[in-house]
C-alpha cells in the first residue's frame, strides 16, 4: 500500500505542471541513434489504425502525429489535468482518467499506445488487463519503456543505484508481464547517446528527486555523454 500512495504522489508531482517532463526532454535534444518515438509510431502506422487510445501521453506529441499522419481517430487520456489541457489546446480529444479502468466497451480500439508509462501504473495487471479488454481481435498495443542503463552515466554522476531497476514496467521485465495478457510479444530495442552540456544536466537533476544532487553538479571540463536504451513492445490480442 505504501508503494502505491509513493507512486501516487510522484506521478501527480512530476505532471501537475510540463516543466519536469519538459527538462527531461531537453537531455535528448542532442540525441544520436535510434529515435524509440519514431519506431513506436511506425509500430502504430503498420496496422493503418481507425481508432487509436493513448494513454499518458503528456503533452500529446505522438497522438497529434497520429491523427495527422495517419488520419485516425485519437482518443488521449491522462491522470493530469494539465496535460488533458495541453493535449485538448491542441484539438486531440483528451480526457482525465485511469489506464486501470477504462470507460470504453470492449473491443472498441485497432490501436493502444502506452509510451513510457505503464511503470507508473500501481496496478500493472490490471492495467494491461484493461487494455487487452477495449482492443479489438487481433489489436496491438505498443508499449514504450526504458532498461536499467538507460541513462547511466547520469546516475553514476550522482553517486545514485538507478531507480529504474525498481520499475514493475521495464526492458527487463515488461515481456513477462505482457505475455499474462496478450496472445503475443515482440521487442525492437532503440539504442543510441545524448549529449548534455551541464546546463541540462541540473535541469535534469532537478526534475527528479532521486537525483537531485546534479543540480550542484559540475563545472565540467566537457559536456557529459549519456547512453540511450528504450524498448518498443508490440503485444497483440487473439
């Protein structure tokens, strides 16, 4: 119960405003490699979807793709206010709600994208449970996460174990959990750099506790070179 009402109070925190999540997109602005966006929307386009559910997807980049590119119909739905409002200021018909129930019939979507989210989820099963059940026959959810080196360098600087290890959604372990519910599995791993000068790196620190110490950090002879590791899951429905 205590992980819960912790996870609880840093989803509502880091969300309640975009700065966080805005400060952690600036580390990728210098970014080299594999674009795991690019291979999570592509996974979505391959099944030339009607209907579309994103669920948590911040300030609405991949659903406004989506809709644009591929001409679905996108339905986004988040637990922060401010990012239904940022989503919604940007014509995606965005919703405040819970991944862990749905307010949709079954079957009533092609598509479900997850991106870097579903580690936030208090329930995971039945999160993914929820998923399954609004997907049509053979629907895809894609699925977007991180692996333990994801950022190394950057939590070696801090003198700090990676908290990523404590995800119950990660490159590790999200094929296990995905297999309970989703007749089948496949991975595409997008690896590749980023390259943050020490401006970045204490905004960095400074939208995550856990390392807060980068916030001091530096001066640095050099900028500081991070590694990039994320997994695009490609679960399918029977």
């Amino acid at each position: 119960m205590t992980q819960r009402i912790d996870e609880a109070g840093f989803v509502r925190a880091q969300y309640e405003s975009e700065d966080n999540l805005r400060a952690r997109k600036a580390a990728y602005v210098n970014a080299e490699g594999d674009d795991p966006r690019e291979f999570a929307f592509e996974a979505v386009a391959e099944v030339a979807p009607q209907r579309v559910l994103e669920v948590g997807g911040g300030e609405g980049e991949l659903a406004e793709r989506i809709r644009g590119e591929l001409g679905a119909e996108v339905i986004a739905m988040d637990q922060s206010e401010r990012m239904v409002e940022i989503q919604r200021s940007k014509g995606i018909d965005a919703r405040v709600g819970d991944v862990q129930t749905l307010p949709f019939a079954d079957g009533e979507f092609d598509v479900v994208l997850a991106a870097w989210m579903l580690y936030h989820v208090p329930d995971l099963d039945r999160g993914l449970a929820e998923i399954a059940r609004v997907l049509k026959p053979s629907g895809r959810l894609v699925a977007v996460t991180n692996a333990i080196d994801h950022l190394q360098e950057l939590w070696d600087l801090a003198g700090r174990v990676t908290a990523l290890q404590k995800f119950t959604f990660r490159s590790e372990n999200g094929e296990e959990s995905l297999r309970r519910h989703f007749a089948s599995v496949t991975r595409r791993e997008a690896h590749g750099w980023a390259t943050m000068d020490e401006e970045a790196v204490r905004r960095f620190g400074a939208s995550w506790a856990d390392l807060a110490s980068l916030v001091t950090a530096g001066p640095f002879a050099e900028p500081l070179r991070v590694r990039r590791h994320s997994t695009i899951f490609v679960a399918e429905t029977a």
